[in-house]
C-alpha cells in the first residue's frame, strides 16, 4: 500500500507534458492500462501486463516530491534534523522495495520445478 500511495503520488509529478521524459513516462503508464483494459484478470497476460507497470520509477518521485514540498514548508529551521528524515524515510522506502522484490522472486522456483 505504502508503494502504490507513492506512486500515486508519482504521476502528479510526471504532469508537466512539456519535458520529454514526463512525455515517455505517461506513455509507459498509458501503455499497460490501456492493455489491461482488453484482458481479463483471469488471462495470464493480465498479470505479466500489471508487472510492465513502472510503479517503482512513480514511487520514488512521487518521495521526491513529498520530500520537496516538506523541504519547503519546513525552511532553513533544522536542516541536520532534516537531513535525518529524509534519510530515514529513504531507507524505509529501499526496505518496502526489497520486500517487494523478495516476494516477487518467492514464487519463481515454484513454476520452474512446477515444468
């Protein structure tokens, strides 16, 4: 949840269509939704679709962004108590991605003895 909250986050940052990276990035994120849209959740291709999603480029933006507009509101008052934060909250981020990407690759010696 914490990832997709992020992400989320992401997209909002990705919404100044005159760069080009935020140009392909929409296109990356129109892409699979778009595909998912003619496939069932039923269909194998349904969840290698949602795989193509690029969730952990939106999450660590949509970071980017919070940590900026907290940068902001929180000034030149504590800037090593803030260097901290920031630090921390990265470093939570990094663990949620690891868990992720641990229980993604769980499941794949199931299928290659399951062959």
């Amino acid at each position: 949840p914490l990832l997709i909250m992020l992400a989320i986050v992401g997209v909002f940052a990705f919404l100044d269509y005159s760069k080009r990276y935020n140009r392909l990035m929409m296109v990356w994120l129109a892409v699979p939704f778009a595909a998912l849209l003619v496939f069932s959740p039923e269909s194998f291709f349904y969840y290698r679709i949602v795989y193509l999603i690029p969730t952990q480029i939106f999450a660590a933006s949509g970071l980017y962004l919070i940590l900026n507009k907290l940068e902001a509101l929180n000034g030149s008052e504590s800037k090593s108590g803030f260097m901290v934060l920031k630090v921390l909250i990265v470093l939570l981020v990094i663990a949620f991605l690891f868990n992720y990407s641990l229980r993604a690759s769980d499941v794949i010696p199931l299928h290659i003895l399951g062959d």
